[in-house]
C-alpha cells in the first residue's frame, strides 16, 4: 500500500489497531481489532473487552492486509466515517 494523505479515506473497521500515545494515559497500549467507528471513537476488541477510545485524544497505529503499519493522529480521524471520503487534507509530511 503507498501511504499518502488519502489514508484518512480508508476503512478502519476490521483493521488491527493500536493506541500509541493518548492524552488519556488509559487508553495507551489499547491494540485490537477495530470493531466499530462513531463519529467521534474508536471501539477496539482488547483482551476479550471492548475498549471505547476517543478519537481527538490519541494517536493511532493502523495495520493493513498488505502489512503496511501507518499512524495517524486521532484529530484527522474525527467525524463521521462517510464525510471523511468528501475531506481533503493537505499533505502531511
């Protein structure tokens, strides 16, 4: 997969997910499928738990089926999972 700033357009439900660093210091090393997506969080299966983790205060390592890790800061993540694919964001790095 090439990375670029597109990525936020992808579907994140039913990829492994990672909480790498948070605001919150619970929800630091979170790691599990991502079961759903609302609006403003992320539901994680952790452990056999659901974990909800708030988008807007972490940051996320996301891992696709071709193996490619990408991480990405909640706060480009926030809204609802349809509107992101109208959302441009100038390129990040």
């Amino acid at each position: 997969m090439r990375v670029t700033s597109d990525v936020i357009r992808e579907e994140f439900i039913g990829l492994q997910g990672k909480v790498a660093s948070s605001q919150h210091t619970g929800y630091v090393g979170i790691r599990g499928e991502v079961m759903d997506e609302t609006k403003n969080t992320f539901v994680i299966q952790h452990e056999d738990k659901k974990k909800i983790v708030v988008k807007d205060s972490a940051v996320f390592n996301f891992k696709f089926s071709d193996g490619t890790v990408v991480e990405i800061d909640g706060k480009l993540l926030v809204g609802k999972p349809e509107d992101r694919l109208k959302k441009t964001v100038k390129r990040l790095w």
